[in-house]
C-alpha cells in the first residue's frame, strides 16, 4: 500500500517546491482520476532526474565514486540530489518479473512513490554498484530473506522502521531535537478490528496473516515546535509525517521524506520527496510552511514529525 496515496490535496496551498520541475500542468489543470477523484500522471512521464539520463553502466560509475565519501549522509544527500526530477507514480516497485502477486521491479530510479525514493536513496548510499543497491533493496523492504507481497514491510510503524532498527540502519533522533517540547504517540494493533478497516487503508493484496500485531510507541516532534527546532535537525535525516489516530486505520506515518539543511545562514530547511499530490515529481518543499500545513488545514491532522538519523553499517 502506497503511503504517499494519504494525503490530502490540501497540500497544493503549501506553495510551489523549491526547484519546481518545467512542463508539469498546474495542480488545477491536471486531469483527475475518475474513481478517486486524485490527479493523474501519464503513465509515461518522463524523467527529468540525473539519473534518468544514464545508462546502467554511468550510473554504476557514479555510485563507485559517490561511495569514496566517508559520511553517509552526504551519500544520501547526493544521491537524493540525482533523483530530484523523477516522476511519481504509486506503488512502483515489486517483487520482480517472477514474482506472484506484484511484477513491478524489484529496483529503479522512476518512477518513485515517497518511500520508495527514500528506499532508493538509502540503498544507494549504501552500495557501490546496482547489484549491490537492489540487494540491499530487498533488506530494506522485506521481512527476511524471501521476497515476496507477504513478506514487504507494508505498515511502516510496525514492520518497516523497526526492520531498519534492526539492520543498523537508522537511530531514531527525535528526543533530542525535540527536548521539553517531546511527545508520544501509541498504536495497539491486537486491538485493532481489522476486518472493519476499509481496503483503501489496506495494501492491495492484504490477507489476515500479514496484520502486524504488538503495542508501538513513537515519539513525536510536535508541529507547532517544527518551526523552532527545524535548523537544529541533521542533514540527511529522515522525517516521518505522524498523524492523529483513527479508529478503523491502521496507518500512523503517512508519509517519509530527507531533510535537506540550507549551506547558507539565510537559507531555509526543506524537505526533499515524492510528491504525489501536486506536482508529481521528487521536489524540495519548505518544511515549515509544509508541515504546519498539514497539521491546520488537513481533515485527518498531523500530529508532528518522527526524526531518524542514516547510519554507515556497523556505528
């Protein structure tokens, strides 16, 4: 189940991104679909990232290079960078030609759903070749060793930001940005009636074995704090969109994105993702302006932001 698909289209009143690409039709001009009443791409939209233009050898040379860098989130940043321009589309990536359920690929650059971009980005940062990036694809995606729709990490709370606690991957940083202003949020998913959860907050496929189960706590930088604590957060870390509880949806983090830190004092922190509604492209939005909107403007409300800090493997 795509992430990305719960927002709102409130989100076009945050304001045009940063480095907003050329030949996309404004938000009201784009054709919407006919049963979800979201707008559409063409299903062949061209990919206006770096990457997009090179050849599977090119950009294998790239990745040798970017590799030499010792941080791994100036890693992140600069493959983040590669892929601004890429086009969205929901749900892109599956289990490969032979898979059962979902034939999308297991790897590619675009299009790009939120978490896939992110995905990408870290499987990138992480590699020196492709083999290498969709190897740790499938670690980053998948429960263990098997790949299949069964398998994914499809409810982010639960399944995929605790897989990457597990593979070393990511720290959870929030508390210390936050400080005083710390909040928690909770979801007992044994409490959960699943079979009164609508199929739109479901992934496609969902079967009652794949419900994750357990009590999960995460804690919040409030959106009211964003504003003040926002130049104090790492480049490079990853932020996730909490939002307020609801009784038949399972989902709390709806949407994931790399926060990208300005080299000038006067510059403004900005959030680098896949954004579906509006433009359709991996764009640079300011995070200020952006969070705060969804917090006041949006019918189901967020609650603030979760922080989690790259790590190379093994520190």
């Amino acid at each position: 189940m795509s992430r990305c698909g719960l927002l709102s289209l409130f989100l076009l009143v945050v304001g045009v991104p940063v480095n907003q690409a050329e030949g996309i039709p404004r938000p009201g001009d784009r054709p919407r679909d006919p049963i979800t009443g979201r707008p559409s791409f063409p299903k062949k939209a061209k990919d206006r990232s770096r990457y997009g233009n090179l050849s599977v050898q090119q950009v294998n040379y790239r990745l040798r290079r970017i590799a030499k860098t010792k941080s791994i989130r100036k890693r992140l940043i600069t493959h983040s960078h590669n892929l601004l321009g890429a086009h969205y589309r929901d749900d892109p990536l599956g289990e490969g030609a032979q898979g059962l359920r979902d034939q999308d690929p297991r790897l590619q650059m675009s299009p790009v759903d939120c978490l896939t971009f992110v995905e990408t980005v870290m499987a990138l940062s992480l590699s020196q070749n492709l083999d290498e990036a969709s190897r740790w694809m499938d670690r980053i995606r998948y429960h263990g060793e098997k790949v299949s729709y069964a398998e994914r990490n499809h409810f982010m709370l639960a399944q995929w930001l605790p897989k990457q606690h597990r593979l070393g991957l990511l720290r959870d940083i929030t508390a210390a940005v936050a400080g005083a202003t710390l909040t928690t949020v909770t979801q007992d998913y044994d409490r959960l009636d699943w079979e009164s959860v609508p199929a739109s907050k479901l992934p496609l496929y969902f079967e009652p074995s794949m419900a994750p189960r357990g009590h999960h706590k995460l804690p919040v930088l409030p959106w009211y704090a964003v504003k003040d604590r926002a130049r104090s957060i790492p480049t490079g870390t990853l932020m996730l969109l909490v939002r307020e509880p609801r009784k038949y949806n399972p989902v709390r983090i709806s949407h994931v994105g790399i926060i990208i830190q300005p080299r000038e004092e006067s510059g403004v922190t900005v959030i680098r993702h896949a954004s579906r509604e509006g433009w359709g492209r991996v764009v640079d939005q300011k995070l200020v302006s952006y969070v705060e909107s969804l917090a006041t403007k949006s019918r189901w409300p967020a609650l603030g932001i979760n922080l989690q800090l790259p790590l190379q493997v093994g520190d």
